[in-house]
C-alpha cells in the first residue's frame, strides 16, 4: 500500500448488531418479515431481543461494517456516528476502536434515547431479517459532525437510512460539504429499497449534483428509477462518475465515466448473508480509493462479500487482503 492512500470517512447509523439463528416457523410466529429491514418501536425491540436464543453482539451499522472492513484492510478510517452513553453505547465506541476506526464523537450523557440497536435473525439458507430500532444513532444531526475529521480530505462514504430524518440529513449534508471543502470524493449507498422509495427525489439530486460514486443493488435502483435496471443505470451514469450495481449471484455492474464492466460472482453456500453488501462496498472502495481499474474494484467488492457470507457476522475474520493477494489483484 502507498503512503498517499486516501483516508476513509463515513458517516450513519451507530446500531449494535444483535445475531441470531431463527427458522421460518419462528419467523412467522413472531410476525417478522423475512429478508428485509424493518424499523420497530423500543417495545417490539425489547420483545425480539428477548425472544432471541444465541446472540452474538457486535458494533454495527451498515456504513460503520464498510469502514470496518477498510480498517482491516489498512486504511486510515474513521466513523462518525452518535450512541448514548449507557452499556451498549459504551461497548460500540470501544469496539470500533478495537478494530482500528476512529470513532470521534463521545457517548452522549443523558442523551434522550437509547443507543440504536439491529435485532438479526438468520435463516438456515443464510438470509437475514432485521428488525432495527432507531435509538440515539438516528438522531444525528450537522452538530455531530466535527469539522476536524474531514482535514486533509479523503473519501466519504454516506449512509441512505440516514435520510430518514430531518437530523440526519443535515448531517449528511454537512459531511458533503466539508469533504468537498477539503478537495475530497463523496459517495453513497441506498441502503434498503424502501430507503430508495422514501427518499427518491433527495437522492436522485444528490446523485446529480453532489456524490462522486453510488453503490446499490437491483432492487435499490429500480426502485428509485422506477423503471428496469438498465434505463435505471443509465439514467444514474449520465449524473455520477461511478456507479455499482450488485445482483446477488449474477454479475456485478460497474459503470465508470461511460465504460460499463461486469464482474462475475463466484456462487458459495451462505452461513449467513448478513453484511455481504457491507464488505463489497468496502472491498469496490479500497480499489476505488487507490485508483484501481473498475473490474479490479468490482472483483474486490466481490472477494470481500464471500469472506463474510462464509460464517455469522457483518465484518471480516479471514485476512481479506491476502485473499486479495492470491488472486493477483494487488
């Protein structure tokens, strides 16, 4: 790796992932909706934590599992998000520290919520059902954003469910602007198809106007467009530089400037698909923040989300940069 490697930013929700292995029946019994993200109150969120029978706890966060992963990869990366000071909160920003991620902002004393938490029950075919409660991490706004963080620029990597309230937009907005200050590259993910839906016009002009990459998968971006994937993808390559299209076990799409590549997916067995789209994010941006070629960063993208669907956890076990190492991408 050179010393000029770009620093890596992100921004989002602050949520303890909570895992745990549930069948179908029990699925259906408890109402929960398999294979998409649902936002329960902090009752239900006390009701399913209870429910859960072999729980693994781990720092999570869709964007906070992407720069993670860009931490274990080497990279200098930091992690701006928001939890209460109480016990979970306390363990997230030990956590992040552990795995190498600045986490700048303190738990908040007496903060009006609790810290955000992901109730994740994993099917026996390795999808996975979240049930998410929106404690203190939704409550970030621009005055959690510390400007000192975004000196000397880098890449900033945004998170689409923090678009689900007005706090979090400012923040995300305040992020843009300071990495653009500081002659940085911003880029998003949409996080969630309903994410797309919700925030549809918001997104479509930051794509045009302000994001230098996006990243999502089918569903994400025919929702937005609400059309088929190709018009969809072209509508989004002709306003950013780059964007990435996952298709589960089908090719990945990278279109970069005009140039379209598709990259093949290595179909495995999933233990548990929870972060894949994390850890591709974090393999697509490690080439994409050293200048790499888009087929190289999409095959990146595609060697991390293996590692992680191979055992029970959003983030990498596997030395993911000797995986890159044996297939002669670095």
């Amino acid at each position: 790796m050179t010393t000029d490697t770009p620093r890596i930013i992100g921004i989002g929700n602050a949520i303890v992932d909570v895992i745990s292995h549930a069948d179908d029946s029990f699925l259906e019994n408890m109402g929960i909706e398999k294979g998409i993200m649902q936002l329960v109150e902090r009752e239900r969120a006390e009701l399913l934590y209870a429910a859960m029978s072999d729980r693994v706890q781990t720092p999570g966060g869709s964007v906070a599992n992407t720069i993670a992963g860009l931490g274990r990869l080497g990279m200098e990366a930091a992690f701006i998000g928001k939890v209460r000071d109480d016990g979970l909160g306390r363990s997230y920003a030990q956590g992040m520290r552990d795995d190498g991620i600045a986490f700048p902002n303190a738990p908040v004393e007496n903060a009006e919520l609790p810290t955000s938490r992901s109730m994740i029950f994993v099917s026996p075919d390795g999808e996975r059902s979240m049930n998410t409660y929106l404690g203190a991490g939704a409550d970030l706004s621009q005055d959690d954003v510390p400007e000192a963080t975004f000196d000397g620029g880098g890449i900033l990597f945004l998170e689409g469910y923090l678009f689900d309230k007005d706090e979090g937009k400012t923040a995300f907005r305040r992020a843009a602007q300071l990495i653009r200050a500081a002659g940085g590259r911003a880029g998003l993910t949409l996080s969630d198809p309903f994410c797309a839906d919700r925030h549809r016009s918001d997104f479509k002009a930051l794509i045009s106007g302000e994001l230098d990459y996006v990243i999502g998968n089918e569903a994400e971006w025919t929702t937005l467009y609400e059309c088929d994937l190709g018009h969809a993808l072209a509508q989004a390559a002709e306003a950013c530089d780059t964007v990435v299209c996952t298709r589960s076990g089908d090719p990945v799409v990278v279109i970069r400037n005009g140039e379209r590549v598709e990259v093949p997916v290595h179909r495995v067995t999933p233990v548990d698909a929870t972060g894949a789209g994390d850890q591709f994010a974090a393999g697509f941006i490690y080439g994409y923040a050293l200048g790499l070629p888009a087929e190289t960063c999409g095959r990146m993208g595609v060697i991390a989300a293996a590692e992680v669907i191979g055992h029970v956890g959003p983030r990498p076990q596997a030395n993911v940069m000797a995986l890159f190492r044996e297939a002669g991408l670095v």
